[in-house]
C-alpha cells in the first residue's frame, strides 16, 4: 500500500489549532515481534480555543484496527482507513480506548515499533506514534503518559518506557510487565519504549537542589565495556547545563538505551533517550578522536533537549528550528567549554572552525539549491525531509547571533524570560525572538527575516582611508547574489546582521576602535549591527592604514567578499587575533588558488603553485606556538566538495587533480617538515581522549596523509605500517590504514592488503569498526584504471554487507556517493547508475534514509553539462520507479 494517496503540500499559514485535547493516555502493550497489541485509553475533550467539529479525527497508518469503546460502551460509528480513524458525533468529553495490531518484526522504515537485533524499539519524531496506534499526533496535543509493557520475560528481561518505573510483576505464561509513568505532560513524539536483553552501567548523582538522579546507559551485554564515555559525557551535559543555563533534571530517572539500527543520531524522548550505537559505544580500540567528540556533543544534545524541546515544545513541525536551532546552538556552546573552558579562546576557536566548516560545505549547499528553503520552512510534503542542515546549523547561528547581539548575559536573560513565559506549553519561533527581544529591551522585528528568507546572505565589503583625515571608511552592501529559485521567492529585505570586526595596523596589532561619534577608542573587536541594503561605517583616529579583520568568529551565517591580496591574506593568517579569522584567511588564500588551479585543469594546461602559498604552508606548520589542532585545521585544505560547488560549473575531476597537484606539491616541499611534526607529535604512552591529545595525533596523521602524496612514499608506508601495527587506538589505526591506501592508489603498491584484511578480522565483531572499513574504501583514492565503484560493487556482496541498516548503508553506499567526488562522478555516469539502482532499492525498505540518499544529486544543475545529462537520466529513472512521499519530494524538487 502506498502512502501516495495525499500526495498533499502542507503550509505553515494553514495552521489551525486542534478540534479536540487529550488530557491523558494509557497505553498497554502485549509485545510479540510479529503482531503487538496495543491498547490506547485517552481522555479527550472538545478544544475551546478552536471551531467546532463533530466528528474526531485521530492519524493511524499501517494498524490493524481490533477494537474501541466510548466511555465504556462498544462503538458503532467509528471508521478504520489507511490514514487514520474517525469517530462520528462524539460528545464534549469523554474517554475512547482504541485497540490495534502491528508487525514490528516487519517494520523496515524504523519509524513506529521496530524490532532489531530481537529487541524492541520505537522512535516517533516526527510522526511514527500513529504507526503505533491511533492519535492527534501533533506536537500541540500534550498529554500525561501511563505505559503497561508485558511481554516473555526470557526474552525481553529488560521492559523501559518513559518517567518513573511505578509497578513490576509477574504473569502467567513465563510473561512479566512493568508500568510507568511519566509526571510531565508530552506531544506523542516523545513517547518511547524499549524491551529485550540489555545491560545497564548506572550512576547516582546529585543536581543542583540536592536530589538524587538515577542515571542509566542501557546496551547489549557485549557493550557495557563501551558505555563509560557515554555516561561522563551525560554527567558532564547535565552539570553544564546548570551551570550556563539553570536548568535542572527534571525526572529522578535518566536513561539512554543504544541501537544498532537507528535512522539518525539520536532522539530526545522524556527521560528515554534511544541513541544510534555510533553515538553511545567507545573504547579507545574502537573509536577514534572524532567519535569521542561526537559522542559527547550528542548525548549533550539529546539531554539538552529536556528543557529546550521537551518542556516547551513546537507548536507545529514547521516551528522545528525552534528546538532544533536552540539545542544545536547549546550543544556547540557545551563543547566548547568542555574543550576549552570558557576561557580558552583559542580551544573554542577550534571547534567554531569545525561547526563553520560543516555549515559552509553543507548549509551553504543546500541553499543553492531545490531544497532551499528558510530556517522557518513555509511548506513541506514530508516533514522528515526537513530535519536539515538548514534548520539545525543555520538555525544555530541565528540562535547564536542573538547572543552575539546581546552577550552571554543578555542571552541568558532571555532564555529565562522564554522559560518563565512558556514552560510546558508548545511555542513558535516568534514567541522565542519576543522572549529575547523583551528581556535585552530591543526590537527584533528586522530579526525575524532570518527565519523567513532562505538563501546565503553575501556581505560585500569596501574600504577606504583617509590619511589626512584618519578615518577609515567601511561601506558594507548586503543582498543574496544569484540565490537559487527555491530561495528568492521568500527574500523581502534586508537583514540584521551583527558584523565584528577588527583593524590590524602594519605591525600586526589589533588598533583600538572609536566609531564616528564616540567619545573613546573601546575595545579591539566592534560588532556592528548591519542593518540597510548599503550602509557606511566610519572608524575615527586611525592612526596607519589598516587591514580589516572581517566577520570575527563568523558572527553571522553569510558569505563576506572582500578584495584581499595573496599578500594580506597571508599577513592576516600570521597575525589576526581573531583565532577564527586566521584559519579563514588560510582557508581564502587555499580557495582561490585551488579554484584557479581547478580552471586550469579542466582547460588542460599546466598547473603551478604560488610560492607565497607554500611559504605560509610552511609557517603554520612549523609554527610551534600554534596549538597542534588549529595547525591541523588550517592545514587542511578546503575539501573537494566545497571548492567544486564554488565554480560557475561543477567539476569534480578538475578539482580532484587541483587539490591533489597541491598536495602533492606541499608534500614535496615541506618533506622535512612534514617528517618532523609526525615525529615531534607521537602519543606515546596510554591513550588518553583529551583535546589536546586528540590534537597531536590529528596533526601528526594530517603530516602522514601528506607524506604518503610524494612520488616516492617509503616513509610514509614505513611509517603507516608501523603505527599501525603499533597503535593501541582506533585514531591511529584507521589514519595509518587511511594513508596507506593513498599511497596505494598513486603507486599500485600491495602494501595495503595485508593491514586491510587484518582491521577486518581483528575486529569482525565490533559493528562500527566494521562500518569505518567499509567506509575508509569507499572513500579512496582511485587509481589509474581502478575505478572505486569497482571495489564499491564487489563489497555490496561482501557478507557483512546490508542494506537494511542505516549505519552500514551510510558507511558504504553514502560513502562512496557523498565522500568520493571525483569517483562518483566519473565521466562514464556509472556512480550515478549505483546511485539510482541504491535510491529505489531503499525506497523500498526505508523511505527516510532513501530520500537522504536521493538528494545526493540535488545540485545537479550546477554541472558541466555532461554530468549533468547523465545525473538528469538517473533523476527521471528514480523519478519512475519511486513509491515513497519521500524521495518523491526530494527528486520532484530536483527536476522542477
Ligand atoms: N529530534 C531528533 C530527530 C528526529 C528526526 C526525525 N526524522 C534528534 C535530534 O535532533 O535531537
Ligand atoms: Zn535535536
């Protein structure tokens, strides 16, 4: 049964408020993998702030209808369809119990109850619930929750729903229950229940006013050795967010359960949060340094979602950033004082590098094209379609400018004020903008464009000094550039745009600033507030022409033009003190020669690099004042993805001889270098998961991985081979493994296979090892006559291959189709064939992780013509074959 029937637009003006409340839900589940009643009994009453309907509608997809009475009596006017049921001529209030079937075991879209590895599982957001049993499921119907779970009690030991554990017991049949109840009252996608064989590490704490918290993380008994990172990290989330935000645990129980197939990250249910396994399992052998952050970011993430998502929630899906924007932005803000403190600079400057990195390659990308759309998004077909980069990242940075705007206290005074205004009720972004508006005392209607345009705001900068006069001029333009179709029907004007900004003298000093107009210089940084189409700012008593230092730490989510000289660049990237700001310069100066390298390659002719570039190569390199981590950033250079979505026409070829002329060019002239930063950053000794240590080790393999470009890379595969017989953690093992296969692609060496297959069978029972191997060959380097979609298609049929999980999916087939430009798009169109043959095989299983798939070729517009022939035939093949709302969204968007 398809779900095509209403192949309807949903918009957010046609809000309406819901005919009918539900006060309160008991729910009784008979858990059986193959057919699982369940018993809803909801207390529901006519809603007096909307109009009058005589009929109550509830949403119900893929339920077998058992059952239902009213107010104790059976009822006969009641109407079981394929999206839901209704019940005609109810009364004002009254008391419906509802009865269903379900077929978890045959539940492939892990949407509603799922079973994996023999456990049960759900995830609701953002309408599994009505794959459960019928419902308003609408985040503005908030109810409290009663939950009875019975089942074998061989089999599933382990019963877990939401709140606290009330009643446990026996029953006939070798079968057990539990019940639980949750005090607070919840929109239905935050309902959960987990069953089966799991094992739990545990830890008491005690939060701010002196309660006792239960905290749990709950895993397959194989796990338990992986869960230790998991819970310092909720420890830690837990005692941050008190301390930043005053905010409290609310519940005397905590528990994160970890599953192997799971759709995305993580999920925020009350009290039960049910994390992807990626995001919970560590040990040094298994996870690398990035997982470890990770892990850490996310469980902070979910947990943060307690008080900004689950306690005010979203009044509609399309208010998502709501949550999502705020709990992206409290997460980042959390990691960066985990890394640095709050007064490390420099460590926070890190991780901003990282978020902004994320932001420009995928944000950015996504505004170029058909699924443009603003961080208040105006309609959608399928609302899991819209949990995107725009609406979290973006959404974080519109959050963050209010900080920028008002500092951290302002901030906070604000978050208070959204708090004491609407705890326990479902909100709009407009009620979050008031919230900080009215604590700091200012006016944000120009503010609320950034929720209702879409597209990458460009600032273009001017500047102009006076010497006679000493002034210095900055005229600032903002608009949207050539913004993509989607984009410009929602832009009206321009935006408010807090722009900081600093001026570097000859001398390489940050010069005090005085604004036209005030009395005193004040301060080294000014956050000017952009607010016109064309707007002057002019800076008084400036003593020597400076060198502006634009858009410090990124304040706002735009693209800044600004006609810098290799020259400056290189002197901002040697002296800004703007952390942030050195790494963009960096990042600029790679751009562009990397851009013109890319222009030449696709037109034939030679390629050459400037010296002045390998000579600021070189200075970061060695510059041991520097912290390994920003050395490591700053060195790498843009990836193949964004420079190509920077070209008038996409090519991902020229762009992957470019980058790797550079490579191999900066391989071969800081040879020395490289081998002494590899060998001045070892980590000896026991592994320790600390930023620092992270930093050496990500340094010392960026110089590994450039070793292994040289035309001659013994010491590289010496060196690999070494560590990675050597390593006692997934870090260095995987980046020796990594460095040995790009030594391999350009010389055809065999040293690879014997590590290759050894990181299999060391670690055959370790899932998300086994992911990362998939992963690393998919995102190799081809070699000359040996195509990456070659070894992609003979491991499709590799044993421990499988489609049906997310993970391993997105380790190979995502991969390969998201990681390796340059292989993907080989000029004979076979990666787009494997793409389309992927998108419709798993259309079929899971239509969310599909439609994720499927825009993979969104941009395809913005290619040289012969890829963008052959990546239109794949769409209109996708297009024909396509049975879910949600790659049909997606691929209908992208041929319009
Ligand atoms: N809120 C969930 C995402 C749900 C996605 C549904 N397709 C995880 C998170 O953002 O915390
Ligand atoms: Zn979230």
């Amino acid at each position: 049964m398809s779900d095509l029937a209403t192949p309807n637009v949903i918009r957010r003006a046609d809000y309406a408020p819901p005919a009918f409340l539900i006060d309160t839900v008991a729910l009784e589940f008979d858990l059986a993998p193959e057919r699982t009643i369940v018993k809803s009994t909801l207390r529901v009453r006519r809603n007096p702030a909307a109009a009058h309907a005589s009929h109550l509608e509830l949403m119900g997809e893929q339920l077998e209808f058992v059952g239902a009475s009213l107010d104790g009596q059976p009822l006969a006017n009641v109407r079981a369809h394929e999206h839901g049921l209704t019940v005609e001529n109810v009364p004002d209030a009254f008391e419906l119990t509802l009865t269903g079937a379900c077929n978890p075991a045959a539940n492939t879209t892990l949407s509603g109850l799922y079973v994996s590895s023999g456990n049960f599982f759900t995830q609701c957001e953002a309408e599994g619930f009505r794959r459960i049993t019928w419902f308003l499921d609408r985040p503005d119907v908030m109810a409290t929750y009663t939950v009875t779970l019975r089942a074998d009690k061989a089999a599933y030991p382990v019963l877990l729903s939401n709140g606290n554990l009330v009643d446990t017991g026996d029953l006939p049949d070798g079968r057990h229950f539990a019940r639980w109840e949750d005090p607070f009252r919840k929109p239905s996608y935050l309902f959960a229940l987990v069953a089966g064989k799991l094992v739990a590490l545990e830890e008491r704490i005690t939060t701010g006013s002196g309660r006792e918290k239960l905290l749990q993380v709950w895993v397959e008994p194989h796990d338990l050795d992986k869960t230790r990172h998991a819970m310092d990290s909720l420890i830690h989330a837990i005692h941050w967010d008190e301390k930043r935000f005053g905010l409290e645990l609310d519940l005397d129980r905590f528990m994160i359960v970890a599953v192997s197939d799971f759709n995305m990250g993580a999920m925020e249910n009350k009290g039960l949060n049910i994390f992807n396994t990626k995001y919970v399992l560590a040990n040094p052998e298994t996870a690398t340094d990035t997982d470890f952050a990770n892990i850490e970011a996310v469980v902070g993430h979910e947990y943060f979602h307690n008080w900004t998502g689950n306690r005010v929630t979203c009044r509609d899906w399309f208010q998502l950033s709501l949550k999502e924007g705020l709990t992206v932005f409290r997460d980042q803000e959390f990691s960066a004082d985990m890394s640095g403190g709050d007064q490390d600079e420099a460590a926070r400057a890190t991780k901003r590098i990282e978020d902004v990195r994320v932001l420009r390659q995928m944000q950015f990308a996504e505004d170029a094209g058909p699924m443009a759309h603003p961080v208040r998004p105006e309609s959608y077909v399928e609302i899991n379609n819209f949990y995107t980069m725009t609406v979290y990242e973006k959404g974080s940075e519109v959050v963050r400018m209010y900080q920028t705007l008002f500092g951290r206290d302002g901030f906070r005074k604000g978050m208070d004020l959204y708090f004491a205004r609407h705890d326990g009720q479902a909100v709009t972004c407009d009620d979050f903008r008031h919230a900080l508006a009215d604590a700091n005392g200012r006016d944000l209607a120009q503010f609320e464009r950034w929720y209702s345009q879409a597209g990458t705001p460009r600032v273009s900068v001017t500047t102009s000094y006076d010497e006679a006069q000493r002034r210095y001029v900055v005229t600032v333009a903002q608009g949207y550039g050539d913004a993509s179709p989607a984009a410009r029907e929602t832009q009206k004007g321009p935006l408010l745009i807090p722009f900081a900004i600093g001026l570097i003298g000859p001398d390489g000093a940050d010069l005090p600033l005085r604004l036209e107009g005030e009395a005193d210089a004040h301060g080294t940084t000014r956050v000017l507030e952009v607010t016109g189409a064309l707007q002057t700012f002019t800076f008084v008593d400036v003593p020597v022409k400076p060198l502006p230092s634009l858009l410090r730490n990124f304040s706002a989510p735009v693209i800044v033009e600004y006609d810098y000289s290799n020259d400056e660049l290189a002197f901002l990237l040697a002296h800004d003190s703007d952390p942030f700001n050195r790494w963009e310069a960096g990042q600029r100066l790679a751009t562009r020669e990397l851009l013109t390298l890319a222009t030449r390659a696709a037109e034939g002719r030679p390629l050459e690099l400037d010296d002045a570039v390998v000579d600021a190569f070189r200075r970061v390199l060695t510059d041991e004042t520097l912290s390994p981590s920003f050395r490591e950033l700053a060195l790498m250079l843009p990836s193949e993805t964004y420079l190509a979505e920077q070209m008038a026409e996409s090519d991902p070829a020229a762009v992957h001889a470019a980058r790797q002329f550079v490579r191999r060019r900066l391989a071969h002239a800081l040879k020395a270098d490289w081998l002494a930063v590899y060998e001045r950053h070892v980590t000896p000794g026991e592994y320790e998961a600390t930023p620092v240590a992270a930093g050496h080790r990500a340094l010392k393999n960026l110089a590994l991985s450039y070793l292994a470009e040289l035309d001659d890379p013994a010491d590289a595969v010496r060196l690999a081979t070494a560590q990675y017989d050597a390593a006692n953690n997934m870090t260095d093992r995987s980046a020796a493994l990594s460095a040995l296969l790009g030594a391999a692609a350009s010389t055809g060496g065999d040293f690879v296979q014997r590590p290759l297959q050894d990181f299999y069978e060391r670690f055959e029972k370790e899932p998300l090892v086994i992911d990362k191997w998939f992963a690393l060959q998919a995102t190799q380097r081809g070699g000359a006559g040996r195509p990456v979609i070659d070894t992609v298609r003979a491991l499709m049929a590799h044993p421990a291959f499988n489609l049906k999980n997310p993970n391993r999916a997105r380790s190979l087939v995502f991969s390969f189709c998201g990681a390796n430009p340059a292989q993907f798009h080989a000029a004979d169109g076979s990666g787009y064939a494997f793409w389309a043959e992927q998108v419709l095989a798993l259309d079929a299983l899971n239509p969310q992780v599909a439609a994720r798939l499927a825009r993979m070729l969104e941009l395809w517009r913005r290619f040289t013509p012969k890829l963008r022939e052959q990546m239109h035939a794949a769409l209109k093949q996708v297009a024909a074959g396509v049975k879910s709302r949600d790659v049909r969204e997606i691929v209908e968007k992208a041929l319009a």
